[in-house]
C-alpha cells in the first residue's frame, strides 16, 4: 500500500469524525433545506403562473404559510393537546379491557375442559409479565408522552430547542431569498471541472425533493381525511385528534402507521371488542388505497425509493440524528439516491429549466 492510500483513509477518516462532531448541527442544516426548498417552488408556481416578480411571490408565500400557522395555533392546536393528553389516559384503560377480554375467555375454556367448579389456571398478562415485566398504565401513558415530546422538540430543553428553531426558520428565509447565490456559492467548493456536472445534479435533487414533498402532502391528506371517514363511521372518540395522528406519521413509511393505529384502537377498546377490530381493517383499507390507488395516480410526480434504501435509511438517520432524524429520514435518502445514480451516470442529461432553482 503507498502514502496514497493511507492519506486518503486519514481523510476519510477525520472528515467522519467531524461530520459526527456536528451531525447536530447537519440536521438543523438539512430541515432548514428541505423548508427552503418547499418555499423556494411555491414561489417558483407562483411567479410562473401569476407572471410577477420573485420577491412579491416570495411575500406572498409567507403571508399564506404564516396565516396557515397561526389558524393552526389558534383553532386546531389546543383542542388536540386536550384531546390527546385525554388519548393518554384511555390508552392503559383499553389495555386493560385487553387484559379482561383475554382472561374472561380463557377463564371460559378452562370450565369448559376442567368444568365450572375447577380453579382458573391460566392468566396470560401474569403468565407474560413473569417472562417480561408489563409496566402499569400510567408507565406507559409517561412513556407515549415523553416520545411525542422528543420527536416535537428539536433539543434536549425548551431555551436551546427555541433557538434551534429560530435558527432553522432564519436559514431557511435567507436561503429562501437568494437561492441561485447560495447554490452558486457551494458550486465554488467544488473543482472547476465537475462544477456543471454537480450544478446539474443539485438542480435533480431538487427535482426529486419536490416530487416526495408533493407525494407526501397529497398522501398524508388522503389518509388523515379517510381516517376522519371511517373513525366517524365506527363512532370512535377523539376522531379529528385521531385523524391528525394518522396524517402526520403518514410521512414516516412502515413505522408511522402503525403507531397511529395503536391510539384509535386502544381507545375502540372501551366500547366493546368488536369496534377494535373494525378500525384496524379500516385502517389496514385505508393504507391500501393510499399505496395502490392513490400514489399510483400522482406516479408521475412521485420520486421511487429503494424499499431497502428506505428503511435503512430510516434506522440509521434515527440511529444518528434521534427522534428528528426518523422523521427527515426519507427527504434524506431521496438526495442520497440521486446523488449516487448521478454521480456514477458519466452520461449528462439535459434538465427542464422550470425546475431549476
């Protein structure tokens, strides 16, 4: 092995070792991109189909999304904190009705086989927690909480966490404004000779994150508003709060919607033992139809993932990031598969100049 090889795995190496140092400080960098891009094409769509200039599309998109924030604040937040700080109370409840229906039946087998003045012999919650102790509800309402917080909150208090976010959003403006400056600047880094290869493979990126963005929006309002559908059919509690759970962890594939089935159906528990049943085949109907009608009619604007890459992507980014990192997982792998494909493309493609940022 010559001096070569070694330098290149010194710098490999360090360059790994700083990255991790501030994959904090990466994370806040790629949420203010991923913010800036959706910005930066509703006030491309605007522009291009309002024939006015940049910055009054700009102010324009900002009026919208911070009159959609403050609605939001306003009219939706605080009836869903009650109602879900209220889902966290009933949830133990449910598991418990489990814990009766289960036994009931058991009890009911045993005086069938042993008859009906024999002992009952068989408990399954304290058969289970001989094996593997079952923390009592309140454990687990603490623990549901304690998730959501992480996951809502960037940092580890409320001081830094406020700061991170005015960080993001700042970043995101100034990027917002100039972005062709911002992208030109990176370019600089890169060696002359590959600039236009990368100026085209960034311009890919931002294809590809729009087309996911997209997906997403239209994918995740499908579900919420068919969860809304069928939670009000089944006469669930806590529909709209119910609802919106499903929308938001839409946007994390595999992992999100079971987590958001868990909450209606521990909640369907406390009415009888049949409604449970009912609102996970709703919610299995549900995730079917978003996978094989819905995203089928908007392919085109849909960017494909790699089943593999996806959920590698999202064990490792929360493996390194944390709670955040799941959730920016798969904008994340979108970039990374079209910087591999483009990278080791020596073919260059001509681009659309719409999507040019």
């Amino acid at each position: 092995m010559n001096r070569s090889f070694y330098f290149k795995f010194a710098v490999l190496t360090i360059s790994s070792l700083i990255i991790w140092t501030l994959r904090d400080f990466i994370l806040l960098i790629i949420c203010s991109l991923v913010i800036s891009n959706v910005i930066c094409n509703l006030c491309n769509s605007i522009q291009t189909s309002l024939k006015i200039p940049r910055p009054i599309s700009l102010f324009i998109v900002l009026i919208v999304i911070s009159f959609i924030i403050f609605i939001v604040a306003i009219l939706v937040l605080p009836p869903f904190i009650r109602e879900f700080n209220e889902i966290l109370i009933d949830i133990p409840n449910g598991l418990s009705k489990i814990n009766y229906l289960i036994n009931s039946n058991l009890n009911k087998v045993n005086d069938l086989i042993y008859g009906e003045e024999s002992e009952n012999i068989i408990d399954i919650f304290n058969l289970a927690n001989e094996v593997v102790p079952i923390p009592d509800g309140a454990t687990i309402a603490k623990a549901i909480q304690e998730s959501f917080i992480n996951i809502i909150n960037i940092a580890g208090n409320l001081g830094s966490g406020f700061i991170k976010i005015l960080f993001v959003l700042v970043v995101s403006l100034m990027i917002s404004i100039e972005p062709k400056a911002y992208k030109e600047g990176v370019l600089q880094v890169i060696p002359k000779v590959y600039r236009n290869k990368f100026r085209l493979i960034f311009d890919k990126c931002n294809i590809a994150l729009t087309n996911w963005t997209f997906s997403m929006v239209i994918s995740s309002l499908s579900v919420g508003l068919l969860s809304l559908i069928a939670l009000t059919i089944l006469d669930v509690k806590y529909v709209v709060s119910n609802a919106i759970i499903a929308m938001i962890l839409n946007i994390i594939p595999n992992i999100g919607p079971v987590i958001s089935g868990i909450f209606p159906i521990s909640i369907a528990l406390l009415d009888n033992f049949w409604k449970p049943l009912a609102v996970l085949g709703s919610y299995i109907i549900i995730q079917n139809i978003e996978s094989y009608l819905i995203m089928p009619s908007i392919l085109k604007k849909k960017t494909n993932l790699l089943p593999g890459l996806t959920l590698i992507s999202q064990f490792g980014f929360t493996f390194i990031f944390g709670p955040l990192g799941l959730v920016l997982s798969l904008p994340i792998a979108v970039v990374i598969q079209v910087l591999i494909k483009e990278i080791t493309n020596n073919k260059e493609s001509t681009l659309p100049s719409q999507f040019s940022v």
